[in-house]
C-alpha cells in the first residue's frame, strides 16, 4: 500500500507540472503576437453615436414591441389578489391635485 500511495503523489507532481509546462506554452504563444494584430484592435475607432441615440432606439423597440418578452400569466392566489387590487383601484377617484408635498410623503 506505501508504494500506490507514493504512486499517486507522484501522478499528481506529474499532472501539475504538465498542466503549467501548457499554462506557460499558452502564454508565450500569446506574448509572441505581432505587434501590427494587437496595435490594429486598440487604434480602431469605435462609431459615433449621437447623444441620446440609445435611448431613442430603446424607446422606439418599445413602441414597436419587437423585443417584448412571451405573457406569463399569473396562477393561483396571485392572480386573484391581482386581479381584486385591479378592480378596487377604480373606487377611488384620480384627483386633480395632490393635497402633500414630497417632504410630506416622505416623513409618513
């Protein structure tokens, strides 16, 4: 049993040393890059945009709905809770004004 045990700590010296002998390989063939590949990705420019481009388009994907998710609906208790809060917001009407101001709604 002596012998299988230093057996495998000798596989186990044996693994990790080929595994950082290919860590090594790996990135000296990665130091030896030409410098014309690697000068050529980073003096890219990247496209203008103009101020507030991403957001028009985000607004725009909106309208259309052509990134909207699948409906899910809602099972169980959840919906019947949903559903009773929906109809319930229609017993008190939207006033024209709000009588607090945020520093009131805010200290409740």
């Amino acid at each position: 049993m002596p012998a299988l045990n230093s057996l495998s700590s000798l596989n186990k010296s044996i693994y990790l040393l080929a595994f950082c002998t290919l860590m090594l390989a790996g990135m000296a063939a990665h130091a030896q890059e030409s410098p014309t590949e690697a000068d050529s990705t980073t003096h890219e420019q990247a496209p203008t945009r103009r101020i507030g481009e991403a957001t028009t388009n985000a607004l725009q994907m909106q309208v259309q709905g052509s990134h909207a998710g699948a409906n899910l609906p809602i099972l169980g208790p959840a919906a019947s809770l949903s559903w009773q809060r929906y109809l319930d917001s229609y017993k008190h009407p939207i006033p024209e004004t709000f009588t607090r101001t945020l520093d009131e709604v805010g200290t409740r």
